[in-house]
C-alpha cells in the first residue's frame, strides 16, 4: 500500500467577509479535486464526495469549514504510470489574521493524527499570498515552528506567477475593459520591500499579457493608493479607467476599490483552473522534492 500523501495546508490572509471565507473554503475544495484527478473514471475523477470537517474553535472568529476530505475509492486500470503524488490527499485552510484557524492549530491538529506507520501526518504548507512580505516570511514559519509539527514543508507564495495574470486579463476583459483603456494594477500593499518587487513584477507580467502600460497603486499599504493614480490617468485625458486586481478573494479591499473613481472593476483573481492548478503544482513539487531528499 502506498504511504498517505501530506496533507495540504492552504494558508492565506483572513477577512471578516463571508464571501471572501467562502471563496477561499472553494479554492481548497477545488485544489482537493484536482489532487484527486487521476484515471479511473470517464472524466478523470472518481465521483467522490467532500466530506467538511467541523468548524474552528478558534476564539477570534466561527468560519466554514476548512477541511475537504475525499473518499477512498480505487482507481481502475490504466495503460499509463501512476500519479506521482498518492490519492486522496487532506486539503484544509488556515488564516495568519482576522479569523481561525491559525496554521499552528491546523499543523498540530494534523501531528496528532498518525500514518499508517505511526508517524505523525506529514503537511505542505502553501502560502496563499500574491506577494512575498511579512506574512509569508515571519507569520508562516513561526505558525510552522509553534505548532511543534517535525515534518513541515512549504512552498513559495502563490504570486507573482504568469497564471495568475492571464486569470487577471481575464476578470479585467469581463469587467469591460478593452484595448485603449486605461489599467490600473491595485494590490493590498506592503511595507515589507520583497514584497512591493514581486507587486513590481506581478504588474510588469500583466502589462505583457495585455500588451498595455499598467500603472502601480496600493489599496491599504504604500504608495500611491488606488484612488490617486485613478485621479491622475483620468488628468492625462483617458475616460475609461478599469481597476485590475491583484487580490486573491473579496474583503475590505475590494470593497474599497469600488470608491476609487474607476469606470469598472475587475472581480478578485478568485477560484480558477489555473490558480486551481498552480496550488496544486506548488503542492506536488514539494511532495517530489520531498521523495528525492528521503524526508518521507
């Protein structure tokens, strides 16, 4: 019998809008069925079922659930290798702020529950962050280290990546945005300087994908914010302004884009095949490198 695969901890940011907990409670259950594609079945998958695990107890805040569980159905025979990452792989979803659970708690949760060789579930932590800056270089590794897990890898952020800019192009393209109007690149912001490069590299990738000057502002974190960027292309003569963002789900700050000025707003980079596929791909690499270091 193949060992069980890591569990894969989605971490992201948190915010007090359910719809926002909710975009994110999809993205993990939609990574969980791609983890899960595998032969077998017409479509590639297996017909299982999403099983939720119970709410946090965390004291600062009651979400959805954030554990997707598959089934353990066998896949049938096929004429090609076998995935190189185990099926049925535990997805669940952890916040560095606002909300519960934290990666600590989720981490232990997970060293408490043993293999079938009675170690301790081994977890891929994947930070769901757009940008590397405080939360991805203290918050996360010190969840890893107080939850006391022994056997813990984590990825790179989620962004910058080209994936992620074509799903902009496209929430930009149906917010209406056309050829010959105006761009405005809107991300959180950060006072961590890593973090504003990959912001920098992030919009550059766009600008390439649209073949159209994007321009740099902040929603809450740096400068220039979003609305005085939007003031001052609309000085230069362009009527047509659209905000592209660099947000993962909706909160505070997409509302907020909504009061910048601009003719229409793009939807945040949300639940995709592409973001779905580019989690999961950081998640597998982890788990190959992993083999080939014998951590495993």
């Amino acid at each position: 019998m193949s060992p069980a695969p890591p569990a894969l901890v989605l971490v992201a940011h948190g915010t007090r809008s359910a719809k926002g907990v909710q975009m994110i409670a999809a993205l993990a259950e939609a990574v969980g069925h791609e983890l899960d594609h595998r032969p077998g079945s017409p479509d590639g998958r297996c017909g299982h079922t999403v099983v939720p695990d119970s709410p946090s107890r965390d004291r600062r805040a009651t979400i959805l659930p954030g554990t997707y569980a598959f089934c353990g159905c066998v896949p049938g025979p096929t004429a090609g290798p076998e995935p190189e990452v185990a099926a049925n792989p535990v997805v669940r979803t952890a916040f560095v702020d606002v909300l519960g659970p934290s990666p600590a708690e989720v981490l232990r949760d997970l060293a408490a529950r043993s293999t079938t060789a009675g170690e301790p579930v081994p977890a891929v932590v994947v930070p769901a962050f757009l940008a590397s800056g405080y939360h991805v270089y203290q918050d996360v590794p010190r969840e890893v280290a107080e939850s006391g897990h022994p056997a813990v890898t984590v990825t790179a952020a989620m962004g910058p990546d080209p994936a992620l800019a074509r799903v902009m192009a496209l929430r930009l393209r149906a917010a209406g945005w056309r050829p010959g109007d105006a761009v405005v690149f809107a991300a959180a912001g950060s006072s961590d300087l890593r973090a504003r490069a990959d912001v920098r590299r992030a919009a550059a990738v766009l600008t390439a994908q649209l073949a159209t000057p994007v321009r740099t502002a902040y929603v809450a974190t740096g400068a220039p914010r979003v609305p005085e960027v939007v003031e001052q292309v609309r000085a230069t003569g362009q009527e047509r302004v659209f905000i592209a963002t660099y947000l993962l789900a909706h909160g505070l700050f997409h509302d907020r884009l909504h009061q910048a000025g601009a003719t229409g707003v793009a939807e945040p980079i949300g639940v995709h095949p592409a973001v779905v596929r580019l989690i999961a791909d950081r998640y597998r690499s982890a788990v190959r490198d992993a083999d080939r270091e014998g951590v495993r």
